[in-house]
C-alpha cells in the first residue's frame, strides 16, 4: 500500500471512528446503573449502533469511491 492510500484509510478511520463514537456513546465515562440487565441492554444498544453506523460509514464510503472512479474513467475516454 502506499503513503497516500494509507493516509486515506487512516482518515477514513479516523472520521468514522468521531461520528459513529459521538452518534453511539450517549455519556461516556458516566458511572451505569448496577443492575447488570441495564447494564447488557445498554452495551448491546451501543454495540448494534456502532456496528450500523460503521456499516453505513462503509457502504456510503464504498458508493462514494465506486461512482468517483466511473465518473474518472468517463472523463478519461473523452
């Protein structure tokens, strides 16, 4: 891989890491209630959204780059 493609999928990582941590943790670092039923529902609330939103990140990344590079390859052939 090269510097420049490592780069983009270093900020790739990084964006996705800030929106999906920001749009799933609700209060990071406040203490849970100790029922230990709260506490599962909550972690697999927080796991289900995070997945989703990496998902999204991904497919919405994937489209993204796909019709960028048809657009490309059609400025090319003109």
């Amino acid at each position: 891989m090269d510097t420049i493609a490592v780069a983009n999928a270093h900020e790739l990582l990084k964006k996705m890491t800030e929106k999906c941590f920001s749009k799933c943790i609700v209060k990071p670092g406040t203490s849970l209630d100790n029922s230990e039923t709260l506490s599962e529902i909550i972690i697999r609330y927080h796991c289900k959204c995070l997945n989703l939103c990496v998902d999204r990140f991904v497919d919405a990344y994937n489209i993204t780059t796909k019709s960028y590079g048809t657009r490309i390859q059609k400025e090319k052939g003109f």
